[in-house]
C-alpha cells in the first residue's frame, strides 16, 4: 500500500509503501521478561530501498509493552488527564506526580511504575478524585456520569457564612463529607458547575 504523506529519511522521496509487521519480543523491567507481541506499521522506499519504522510504529510498539505489562498507555494517561480538564502541572500537583515524569509518560520516554499505574487507575473514579482533590486543594471539576453538575474544590477564598451550600446540589457527597468541607472553609470553596 502506498504511504502519501511520508518521505523517507534517507533519500527524501515520497514512494514508500507501507507494510504491517508482527514482532515478538521480551521486555525486561524490574527483573521481570514481559512477553510482548506488537503489530506496527514499517515503511520501504521504492526508490532507494531503506525500511524504516515512524513515529506512529514507535507509539505503537509501545502501547504494546505497557498492555503487557498491565500499564497505561500514554494515550490513556492523557486522555486521563484531558477527562479531568487539568493541565499537566494541575493533574501532577493533585495525584502528588512530579510534572517532569508525567510528561516522560504521556510521551511514551518512560512506563510508570506499578503503584503510580494504580494511583492513575483511581483516578479514573470521580469520587477518587474529588476526594484528593479536597485533600491536596487543587482544582478539579469531577463530572458525573448523569448531568453536568459537578464539585469544583480550589484552594483559595473561605466559605462565607453567607453561602448556602444545598446537599441536593451535590448528591455524591454525603452530608457528613459535605459538611467537613464546608468547615474547611478556609481552604475550600464550593459552587455550582454550569
């Protein structure tokens, strides 16, 4: 199959055709082998002959290690984080990451360890994360499955005596989690989410 859109590295001609390859191989981490089995795109030039893998085959060799390794692709992380509408500093402030290796995961640089996969996959609960969210004070908007009202925690301005605070606005807390936040005032604010 022709590959519009490619050059090759070598000659700079566009006459690639692209082929899917299957490779099994052994990952090694932590003293353990991970059999692995990838399919991935490789490219040949019609030119000048040179078969090389792209970026697209690169990511897809590593999707393939991290499933097995029962880890998180770096697609998912960022989808993850893009769910939660966090910047890469905001989710590493708020799950305790340091923002350098969150971003060496989500490029695929490096694969997380197995408790910060763990860590990660909690936080693919709402609940999870709003309670870390009261906990550290950073920002989230956790959307519900149901509507979009949501709890936005921020660190920030106290809880006035003034604002009323309706358990019915925010049935996934109980009232007891509701009204340890509200005597948080002075590190958390509550509202409404549009």
């Amino acid at each position: 199959m022709h590959s519009p859109g490619r050059i090759c590295p070598v000659c700079g001609s566009d006459q690639l055709t692209k082929r899917f390859h299957t490779e099994r191989f052994s990952f090694e981490s932590g003293g353990v082998a991970y059999p692995v089995t990838a399919a991935f795109p490789t490219y040949s030039c019609g030119n000048c002959g040179e078969q090389f893998v792209s970026d697209d085959g690169e990511e897809a060799r590593h999707a393939a290690i991290c499933q097995a390794m029962n880890r998180l692709t770096p697609a998912q992380i960022v989808q993850l984080r893009e769910k939660l509408s966090l910047s890469r500093k905001a989710f590493a402030e708020l799950a305790g990451f340091g923002e350098a290796s969150l971003a060496r995961w989500e490029t695929g640089i490096q694969i997380q360890s197995e408790s910060n996969d763990n860590l990660l996959r909690l936080l693919t609960n709402d609940k999870n994360v709003e309670e870390l969210a009261q906990h550290t004070g950073v920002g989230v908007t956790a959307r519900r499955r149901q509507g979009t009202t949501g709890l936005n925690v921020r660190k920030g301005e106290p809880v006035s005596a003034r604002q009323a605070v309706s358990v019915e606005m925010f049935p996934a807390l109980i009232p007891e989690e509701l009204m340890r936040t509200c005597m948080q005032g002075e590190r958390f604010q509550l509202w409404k989410v549009g």
